[in-house]
C-alpha cells in the first residue's frame, strides 16, 4: 500500500466520548425531568392527598386537615430494670385511638397494662442503652396493645415519660 492510503484508512478512527458524553447528558436531564414532574405533582395527586387536603374559607389557603383520632392516657409504669443495681424505669404513655374507638379501648386498659408491664419488665439495662431504644420499645407495645384490643383501633403509641434511674 502506498503512504497516502495508510494515512486515509487510519484517519477515520474516531473516540466514542462524543456519543457518551452526549448520553450521559440525555440520561441526567432525564432524570432530573421526572423527578420534577413526579415531585411538583404534575402526574396529578394521590387519593389520598386529596382527601386530607381543606381549604381555609378565610384565607383561601390549603392546609392539611388533622387525622380524625383520639387520645386515651394510661396510667404511669414503674419497673425495675434487669441489671446489676436497683435501677427503675418510669415509662408513660397515651394510645392514639382511631376516631370512635376511645371507648373500647378505654375498657381494655387492665389488659393493656398487663401486657405494658410484662414487656417493660423483660427489658435489660442494654436494650435500654441503644440510641434507637424507644423507638423499638414503642414499636413492641403497639403491637402487643394491637394485638389485645384488636388491629385498627390503636394508631400509634406516644411516649410522654420515659424515666430510668
């Protein structure tokens, strides 16, 4: 082959960073277009959305309306903690109630307070320690508590004393 052809058929040779470049620009702006489209709510809102969203007569604002739920407060618990020394815990709580249900949950409350009491008594001094802690002890009693008075009546278990000493 003469020079001039080895120089023809090696110069058509291009890099593909062009077409990558140009792809990983299109995947980006992808990106970035539907995750504003799903977050500014162009798809349209959830059900679910709709039904808690009011709107203040007054000031034509929309706010979320407040879940349609009860309160029942149960008595404060001492217990000692499993340890070494005589440590206790003082542990208070109140039930969220679904709407119509303070009632029925109001008359179980020995029952609940039985089941708060074996559990609080079982903890050790090291579950107490872990920094997630109370949030495992509040997933715990809501289930025992949802178990005794039946699932759907209690929502959640809010924590309004939690003492160890």
């Amino acid at each position: 082959m003469t020079d001039a052809t080895v120089d023809e058929a090696e110069g058509p040779k291009k890099s593909g960073k062009k077409g990558l470049m140009i792809g990983a620009v299109l995947a980006l702006l992808g990106a970035a277009g539907g995750y504003y489209v799903t977050s500014s709510g162009l798809l349209g809102k959830a059900p679910e959305a709709e039904r808690k969203t009011a709107v203040n007569a007054d000031a034509g604002d929309a706010i979320d309306a407040l879940p349609d739920v009860g309160f029942v407060d149960l008595p404060p618990v001492i217990v000692s903690v499993n340890s070494g020394d005589s440590r206790h815990l003082k542990f208070h709580a109140q039930l969220e109630v679904a709407a119509g249900h303070e009632a029925e949950v109001e008359k179980m409350i020995p029952r609940i307070m039985d089941v708060m009491n074996g559990y609080l008594r079982a903890i050790n001094l090291s579950d107490l320690e872990d920094s997630l802690a109370l949030v495992r002890i509040r997933g715990h009693l809501l289930r025992r508590i949802g178990i005794v008075v039946g699932e759907g009546r209690v929502r959640d278990v809010l924590v309004t004393e939690f003492v160890l000493n």
